[in-house]
C-alpha cells in the first residue's frame, strides 16, 4: 500500500524543492488550477512518460488528483511503484483540501 502526505508536510517539502509533485488529473483540469510547482502526468499516462520524465528512480514523489474519493492518484502511484519509483506518496485529500485551507492554484499549461 502507498503512503499518504498530508497538506502541511507537503507544503512543506514543496517550499525546500525537496519532492516532485504530480497532477495526475487530464491536462484541461491541470490547466484551469493546479497546486504550485505541480507537473501534468495524467494518471493513464503515468506508464509511459514517467521513464523520461522522472529518470531518478529514488526521488520522493507525490501524487496528486482532485480529492480523497478521486482514485486517479492511487492508480499512478501503484503504476510508478510497478515501474521501479521508490518514494511514492499519495496526497488523498488532493486540490480541494489544498484550496479548502486558503491556498492558491496557478493555472495554465506546462511549458
């Protein structure tokens, strides 16, 4: 079972640069807000953009999608487990714990 993160740790971590943190939502909802410092991996294609996008094996990595009942995150993070990735963590409360605390969203694509 993967471990979970809780919104402070994980603010936390994000403000050291000290994790990589995944918006497994599709791209559109990426776009119109994702949690600061979040790359868009949607969670089907976690399998094979990952080997590219994340060549270290032992960074910590948080996933992330809209909420605890969205199943979207614990899906890719049994698929980057599968693909060999060893800190993998879950953060199951997701964007709307992370708005729901007062904290921002940017919004738009990757570049």
């Amino acid at each position: 079972m993967v471990e979970t993160i809780e919104r402070e740790e994980l603010r936390g971590k994000l403000q050291a640069g000290a994790v990589v943190l995944i918006d497994t939502l599709p791209r559109a909802a990426y776009a119109r807000g994702h949690i600061p410092g979040a790359i868009s991996m949607p969670s089907k294609e976690i399998v094979e953009q990952a080997p590219e996008r994340l060549p270290d094996a032992d960074a910590e990595i948080v996933v992330y999608c809209k909420n605890g009942p969205c199943r979207r995150s614990e899906k890719a993070a049994a698929r980057l487990e599968a693909l060999g990735y060893r800190r993998v963590r879950v953060y199951h409360a997701g964007r709307e714990d992370w708005t729901a605390a007062g904290l921002r969203l940017e919004s738009g694509t990757e570049t």
